[in-house]
C-alpha cells in the first residue's frame, strides 16, 4: 500500500531508515484488511508530498512486520507513530482526520 511518496517500512530497515534518519518519521502500522487504514491513506501520500523535503512518511504492514509493532507496542491500527531522533515524538490511533494528523505534523516539524 505504499505509493510513490511513501515508502516500506519493515522489521529490516527500521533502524536505517526511520531510527537514523535525519528528517522525522511518521510511520503508519496498517493492515490489508484494516478499512480505516484504507481510508486515511490518501491523506497520508497528501502528507508524504506536502512535506516532502521535511519529513517522511513510512508505511508498516503489521501482518508482514511484528517485531518494530511490538517493539512499540501497537495494539491497534491505523496506528501512526511520529518519530524524530529516533524516538518517538507523538501518536495517534485510528482513522483520525487529516487535520489531526497535520497538527501532530506541525509540532514536531518545524
């Protein structure tokens, strides 16, 4: 499910590509049969182009990827976790709305 301004996140390539990246991270961890993931995800490809250049955004497929999930503990998805300095610099959980999602965004990045 990730697009062209998104890209894979997986159990490999997290620490080079989420925990050591210079620019923040929002990951959403989704499902292929998860309709809330479905339905947030053109807002986040919106997201991945209007902040290209100042953030990330990086795509988890739990059923393929279990142990970065559980290493943060997601118990539910959509789950979107926003990185930076490899940490973990805010959450949200569920389909929440764009605006929301940008709010968390805009805390972060500056």
């Amino acid at each position: 499910m990730a697009s062209p301004n998104t890209f894979e996140v997986t159990d490999a390539n997290f620490d080079a590509e989420v925990a050591k990246s210079s620019l923040p991270v929002l990951v959403d961890f989704w499902a292929t049969w998860c309709g809330p993931c479905r339905a947030i995800a053109p807002h986040l490809d919106a997201i991945a182009q209007a902040y290209a250049g100042k953030l990330r955004v990086g795509k988890c497929d739990i059923d393929r990827n279990q142990g970065v999930p559980t290493q943060f503990e997601v118990r539910a998805v959509p789950t979107l976790l926003l990185f930076k300095n490899g940490q973990v610099a805010g959450q949200l959980v569920g389909a929440v709305p764009r605006i929301r999602i940008e709010d968390l965004i805009n805390k972060v990045v500056a």
